[in-house]
C-alpha cells in the first residue's frame, strides 16, 4: 500500500495543478453517467401516457419501443403507436446522431407511405404531450455543453446539480438544471428553461429499477408545465433486455408491418 | 361492387384458406363512419344532387406468429352512398401472407403500396389503381394482388413485383358529382392487352437511403392504371366516356433530400406507350416553421411545380402548374391538422383551391372537413365538366 503513496500524491499534485472548471466537472459527469449506461446491447419496452389539462381532464396514449445501441454513433429506435385508435399502426425509426440532426423515418398506415421527416423540429410536443422531442430523444453527451453548479440532496441522497446548454440551434430551451445521484449517476429532475430564459418545465423520475444488474431504469416519469398548468405522466412496463436486436432489425420494412 | 373476381385471383382463395389454418388470436380493428358532401352551386347536369349522404366501414385484421417473423393482413372497405349508385361499392384492400427473413421480405396477395414524395400529385405511385369514386384526390386506392420480394442489401432495398391481375378505375355514376360532362360506363372497357384483366404486370424498384438523400428508381410494365376515356355507347346504349386502358412503359425517379427544416422533393416519369412517349414531373420543397409564435403549432409551407411535356394534349389537368399549401400540425392533445392548398395552371386562369382538416373527438371519434373549389375553368380543360362541383365533405369516424 505504502508503495502506491508517491503515485498518488504525484497524481494529486497534477489535479491541482490543473484544477477542474466548473465546465469541466460537468462534463465528467454527463460523461460518467453516460458511460454507465454502455454496453446494455438492446432493450424494448411498453409506454403508456397519461396527458392532464389544468382541469384534469385526461386522454392516453400507447406505445411501444424497441431501442439498439449505437456503437460508435446514436441509438437506433423504433416507435409504433397503438392508441388512440386512429393513429394505429402509426411508427417512427430514428437513427440517432451524436451531433447531427437524427434521421427519422415516419410510416402512415392509411397511405401506406413511409415518409422521411426532418428532426430538426426539437421543440416540438410529442403526440401533444407535454414532452417535446428532444426531451425524449437519445440524450447523446455531445448534444449539451455543461456547467457543474453545486452538490445538493436530491430524493433523499446526495446528488450534483449542473447546467447543461442544448448545443443544437433548433431547441426550445436556453438552459437545463439536472439533478444527478452521486451513487450512481441517475437523473432525478431536470428545471427546463424556455427561450426566454423563464422556467417551463419540471420533469422528475420515480422508482428506478435495475436490469442485468447493471442498467436503470424509472418506472415513471413526471412532465409538469408550470406556465400552462398541464402535466404528462409516462409510464414505462415490460422492460425486456438482450432481444438479439440488429441493425438489420431497424429499417423501412419493419416500418411497414404497422403493429 | 368493385370486385373483379378474375382479377383478385386463386391467391385470395389460397390465402383465405391458409389464413383460417394459421390464425389463432389476433387483432380486429377499423373504423365505421358517415359522410355528407354537400355541393355550393346547383348542378350542371339534371341527374345530379345538391348533397350526397353516405356511410362506410373499414374493418382489418391482423395477426403475427413465429416471433414476428410472419403475419397476415386483411382489410376491407365498403360504402354504401345516396343516389350515386358507382359510389356504392366494397374492395379488399388487404388479404395478405408476409414473410420476414435475414434481408428479405416476402408479400403475397392482395396490399397496397406507397412510392413517391412530392405531395400535390403522385406521379411515381403506379402499382395500386385509384379508387376515384371514393375521392377526387386520388390518394384512395384498390388492392391490388401481387407477389412481391424485398431484398434488403447494403446497397439499398430492391423490390420484385409479379402483379396478379388488373384492377380497373372507379368512376362517379351518372347521378354522381365530380364526373366528366359524359358518365363513365366501366363495362365496356376496351384493353390494348389481348389478355384483358388478366394480363401479368411487372415492376422493379431500387431504393436507398444515403445520409441525407432518398433515392428511389423504378420501372413498371403494364397495363396503364389510368385509361384514356373516350366517348362511346354505353351498356345502357345512351351516350358514356369508355376507358381504354394502354400497355405503358414506365420508368420514374423519385429523391428527396432532407437538410433541416427543408425537404426538397422531385418525381419524375418517362412513359411509353400511351400516345407518344412523354416524361412528366413534380419537384419543389417543404419548409416546416417549428411553433410558430410560440404557440407550439407547426406550419408547414410547400411549394411544387406539376409539368407535363404533352402540354395540352395531357391527359392530366396538371401540364403548368403551380402547387402552393400551408400545412398546420396543432400539435395538441386532439391531433388537429389543416392543410390549405392551391393549384393553379399557368396557362389560364383555372386552380383549384382545397382544404382538408381534422381532429379527434375523446378517444375514438374522429371528424375530418375537406372542402374544394373549381375556379376560373376554361372549356378546353379537362375540369370544366366539374366547374359547378366547388364541395365540402364532413366525415364522422370511429374508431375500434
């Protein structure tokens, strides 16, 4: 043990040599938390959610979701809708891009038409939820600048608050606040700012679960609109890891099968 | 009743067998509904109505087995109109095996299928026919029985269709809006095809993606879906326009490349065999404005030129002209969408104004407005038959 001593005080010294920024303690987080969640291969799974207006009136929706993880660029996804009823059969393939705008492909069922859309619609709300699509898109490292505020308690443990700034010019926010548990590098809560730097948003995570040992995942995830009263609540179920998913499994012929 | 039974074939009957074997639980759905189209102006001719009610069902089913990896499909639709007879019709539009292999896909029997990009016509699409009678956008079709493989390859999709039997066009009836100055008989449909009906059609496609390009190359070798009407006796020995449906050649490109908020679109065709040879195009844009004034409804703003180098010899209205539209997404809890469009020849003062919206009432009820306008039709274009026709239609759907 004694041996090891110099390396480490040598390594102290050159960490305070060149002391850590703010922005930089924040990458490392993001990139941490990122590099935590490598390596899961595949994964499917059920969404239900439940959008409220301020009067509490409800409407829901379903979906399904089959994700591969991208090697060495973004995840490949596939969407397809089961309610409401009208858009069945509805589905979406995204390939993932770390920097670039995603390339999405949108099958209409009624035409039988696989249409190619542009992804630069970030703010956009998803199926008229109060998520728009880069909150749920695959939230690549490289789409974010960061900045590491301060450590606070989050849900009962400790956890580091950072700010991270969308790099693409397409977003409708100015800045995020993310709350991240120190244990395991899992997102709590995240303060969306709008473009005019008002706060818009709140989402937080409840019930996190873990998969092959390893991977997180929430079993429910809280949308609130504090400017407009309404709030989405997205459950997710039927988790299913290592479905032998290929890239071959994510082009415009799955598209079509429609269910 | 729109269904040929020469046409659909022995594969039906094979599917219907083989679909009853292998189904043991699976998905029913559709959607049953009424409709009113109801006209601005009194009619041209004095078999005609001011408005027509109709109601239509479409149910489908649908069932996977062994891991997803095949499944059947069926989907019918029937309308049952007031007055116009032509409009009372059914079509399978679906009955179908599918097959899923290591890059391959195999579909046998009656589907439907999608090629093209551009928005204001759909040049490209060729291998389902139009069912007219249902709409004057042409974007309702008929099944069409096929055999059909998809290589899927690194470089790019390649799609064999063997096409088992014609379908012919459905036309409005004499009592019918929305038709030309003489009805339409289909009976005594004349084909260049010594085979008729039964003729074997074939097309090939090509097609990739790459980066930001989507790039699709076809041929199709056939009998024409759209018949050149020509004025005859019909069944019914009173004066009728009689389709004549040519062997065509036809060879089409269609790219589209997405930079942005920018989707610029072009379909192209060279037609032989229908007259002399011809090519015909549709190129423009997309430019989609992300929540326009904060309010988080997207406008879409497309712009597209339609051109066909028969001038007026075309049997399309659309030789010159100039497509312009906003499309609206409200992006809210309701699903609500608009799209105002113009198409206007360049030549005279003839365009066509259309509007189509719709929305979702609670979970399963859907209400869809389309209106059009007919305007400024001169006597030599082919709408002027239809320049009393200006409509709005209300449709009441639910789902299941």
């Amino acid at each position: 043990m004694l041996k090891r001593l110099p390396l480490l005080l040598l390594s102290l010294i050159a960490f305070n040599a060149h002391a850590e920024t703010p922005e930089e303690k924040g990458l490392a987080i993001a990139t941490e938390s990122d590099r935590r969640d490598r390596g899961y291969g595949d994964f499917s799974v059920d969404l239900e959610m439940v959008l409220k207006n301020r009067h509490g009136d409800e409407s829901r929706r379903k979906i399904r979701v089959a994700t591969l993880e991208g090697k060495s660029d973004g995840d490949k996804s596939h969407t397809i809708f089961d309610e409401p009823a009208d858009v069945k059969g509805t589905a979406l393939l995204t390939f993932g891009h770390k920097v670039d705008d995603d390339d999405q492909w949108l099958y209409l069922p009624a035409l039988k038409r696989v249409k190619r859309i542009t992804s630069s619609n970030k703010s956009g709300s998803f199926m008229g939820s109060e998520f728009a699509y880069e909150d749920i898109g695959s939230q690549e490292v490289e789409k974010y600048t960061y900045k590491f505020l301060r450590e606070e308690a989050c849900e009962g443990q400790p956890c580091f608050v950072m700010e991270r700034y969308p790099v693409s010019k397409y977003s409708g926010y100015t800045r995020q606040v993310v709350w991240t548990d120190k244990a395991e590098y899992r997102p709590w809560r995240i303060d969306y700012y709008d473009r005019k730097g008002s706060l818009l948003k709140t989402l937080t995570w409840k019930d996190y679960k873990r998969y092959l040992n390893k991977y997180w995942r929430a079993d429910e995830m809280f949308m609130l609109n504090h400017q407009s009263g309404k709030s989405t609540l997205l459950r997710w179920t039927n988790y299913k890891f290592g479905n032998g998913l290929k890239d071959a499994d994510f082009n415009q012929e799955r598209l079509k099968r429609g269910h | 009743m729109g269904i040929d039974p020469r046409g659909l074939g022995r594969l039906t009957a094979a599917l219907l067998c083989m679909g009853s074997a292998a189904v043991q639980a699976g998905e029913w759905s559709g959607q049953v509904g009424g409709e009113y189209r109801g006209f601005f102006e009194t009619p041209l001719f004095p078999e005609q109505h001011d408005s027509y009610l109709s109601a239509f069902a479409q149910p489908e089913y649908r069932h996977a087995w062994n891991n997803d990896k095949q499944r059947i499909a069926f989907a019918a639709f029937g309308r049952i109109s007031q007055y116009d007879e032509a409009r009372t019709h059914a079509d399978i539009r679906e009955l179908n095996w599918q097959k899923s292999g290591s890059g391959y896909e195999w579909r046998v029997g009656i589907q439907k299928v999608f090629w093209g990009v551009t928005e204001s016509q759909h040049l490209v699409d060729i291998i389902n026919q139009t069912d007219l009678v249902e709409d004057p956008d042409g974007e309702d079709k008929l099944g069409q029985p096929m055999i059909n493989l998809t290589l899927v390859r690194d470089w790019g999709t390649l799609d064999f269709f063997v096409l088992t039997g014609f379908r012919e066009r459905t036309f409005p009836g004499r009592e019918g809006r929305l038709r030309a100055a003489l009805p339409v008989d289909t009976q005594p449909a004349v084909f260049e095809s010594s085979r008729g009906r039964r003729r074997i059609d074939y097309a090939l496609r090509w097609h990739k993606s790459l980066g930001d390009w989507e790039v699709g190359l076809a041929h199709f070798s056939g009998t024409a879906r759209d018949p050149r009407l020509l004025p005859g006796i019909g069944g019914d020995g009173a004066p009728a326009l009689i389709p004549h449906y040519d062997v065509i050649d036809q060879t089409s490109l269609d790219v589209q490349v997405t930079t942005g908020a920018w989707l610029w679109k072009l379909e192209t065709i060279r037609r032989a065999g229908q007259g002399p040879t011809y090519a015909a195009l549709t190129a423009g844009f997309e430019y989609t404005i992300s929540g326009i004034l904060d309010s988080g409804i997207d406008m879409g703003l497309l712009a597209e030129y339609l051109y066909d180098d028969r001038g007026a010899t075309a049997t399309t209205p659309f030789q010159d002209d100039v497509f312009a539209g906003v499309r609206l997404a409200f992006n809210d809890v309701s699903g609500s969408e608009a799209l105002l469009g113009i198409i206007a020849d360049r030549d005279s003062d003839a365009h066509i104004v259309s509007l189509e919206a719709s929305r979702r009432f609670g979970k399963s009820t859907k209400l869809s407005l389309e209106a059009r306008w007919f305007n400024g039709v001169p006597a030599t274009d082919l709408l002027f038959s239809q320049r009393r026709d200006d409509y709005v239609q209300m449709e009441l759907a639910y789902y299941f």
